[in-house]
C-alpha cells in the first residue's frame, strides 16, 4: 500500500465516511469517489508546489539594515548568514556595533519570515480556507 501524506490522509478520511453511509445510490456513490479522486490529486498538487515554495524559499538571500545602513547582513532562505558589511565608523563604539549588528540580523530574520508568509500566502489564495487557518508549513 502506498504512503499517503497527512493531507491525503486527512482527505481520503473524511472521504470514505462519506462514502459509507447506506444512503447514498451508486449514481451519488460513483460521484463521490469522482470527488475523492480528485480531491487526492489537488492535494498531491499542492503538495509538491508546498514543496517547490520551500526550495525557493531556502534560496532566497535578503538583507536586513540597521543603523540607517552602516551595517547589513545578508542571510539566505536558511536562516545562514553569508555576509556582513560594517560601516569602518563604527568600530570605535564596539557596543553600538553589537546593537546595530544584532539589530541588521532580526531585520533579515523578520524579511525572510515576510517572504514565507507572502509565498505560502500566493499557494493557499484559492483554498475556501477558514479566516485565520495556519497551514502546516
């Protein structure tokens, strides 16, 4: 038996009750399983679309400012730093370096998290999803 994700789970779940009750004829019974399978693959569809975000995602480099720009990290989709440019000014005042340091960083953090939510944000637009719903990801 092939493995079903959560969401197929979930999905083929809710589904089969519903194919279980004895009222239904074999029109509506024939129907439903129309609706279940394509339910399965609009589920594996945004599965790997999920999974197509995510990648783009963890190669998306931002930079977060700080400071008016006298320091800038770039971070990758990652979560990695890859670079810090510093202002030569602000290495006499090595605690203002740290703050503004530190400052840049939740600013790159804080981008990418904006990022996330706006990508995962485009895939869930046509879902009837109720007001709030987090998706899983």
């Amino acid at each position: 038996m092939p493995q079903l994700s959560k969401i197929q789970y979930r999905l083929f779940s809710r589904a089969g009750s519903l194919t279980n009750k004895g009222s239904a004829g074999p029109q509506e019974q024939f129907e439903m399983k129309g609706n279940i399978a394509s339910l399965m693959q609009q589920a594996q569809k945004m599965q790997q679309e999920v999974e197509k975000a995510k990648q783009e995602l963890a190669e998306l480099e931002v930079t977060g400012e700080a400071g008016g720009g006298l320091v800038k990290v770039l971070m990758d989709g990652r979560h990695a730093v890859k670079k810090i440019d510093i202002d030569p000014g602000l290495l006499d005042d090595v605690e203002m370096l740290e703050d503004i340091v530190a400052a840049a960083t939740n600013d790159a953090v804080n981008r990418l998290a904006e990022a996330n939510e706006q990508r995962m944000g485009e895939l869930t637009s046509g879902l009837p999803l109720p007001p709030g719903f987090k998706m899983p990801f």
